[in-house]
C-alpha cells in the first residue's frame, strides 16, 4: 500500500477503476448493460496497462504500455462522452474529471520517458 501512496499514477488509476466500477453498477441498475461493459472494461485497463507498465522489459517495453493505457483513456472518455450526451444516463462528470487528471499525467510520462530514451 505503501508503494502505490508514493506514485501517483498508481494511485489515481486505482482510485478511478474504484470509481469505474461503481458507475456502471449504476447503468446496469438502469439497463444500460453495453455501456457499462464498455466503461468497465475500458476503464479498468487503464490501470491494468500502467501497473504492467511498472515491471516493462526496457524503455522501449515502458513507453509502449503507457501508451497502451493512454488509448484505454481516449476510449473511456468516449464513453463517458456519451453517457454525458444521454438525457436518461447519470452524470459521469466526476469520472471525467478524474480521467482528465490521468490523461495529463500519462502523458507527461510518456512524453518524459521518450526524452530519457535519447
């Protein structure tokens, strides 16, 4: 527990899975099944990618799982996109604003670790 308090992405991605989670329980309470198997599945690699991403084979191996988890984050805030746009869904603002905190931080490490690599 310890470890994931001291790095922030683990801990944000965490957190926003906790939360993924918790709202499509809320969609399926609703009938809304394939957007909240979308969310679910979408949302929770993200976190999946970048703990993988903690024991990558090289730099290379690093960067490219980061990006991996920075595409899981385009398709989340898709559906969320969409979720927002349905008169009948919840609001997923707060899921979007956890994942744009994510989005910024993936990317900076991405962009940091491309630098590295020179």
């Amino acid at each position: 527990m310890g470890y994931q308090q001291e790095n922030l992405i683990l801990r944000l991605t965490l957190d926003f899975a906790v939360a993924i989670i918790l709202y499509p329980e809320e969609l399926e309470a609703n009938r809304k099944f394939v957007l909240a198997n979308q969310l679910l599945k979408s949302g929770t690699s993200i976190g999946a990618n970048v703990r993988e991403a903690q024991n990558a084979e090289s730099k290379a191996d690093f960067i490219h799982k980061f990006k991996n988890s920075a595409k899981e984050v385009e398709e989340t805030e898709y559906w969320l996109l969409l979720c927002q746009k349905v008169p009948t869904y919840p609001s997923p603002t707060h899921l979007q604003e956890k994942l744009s905190s994510i989005k910024r931080v993936i990317s900076k490490i991405i962009i940091s670790s491309k630098n590295l690599k020179k």
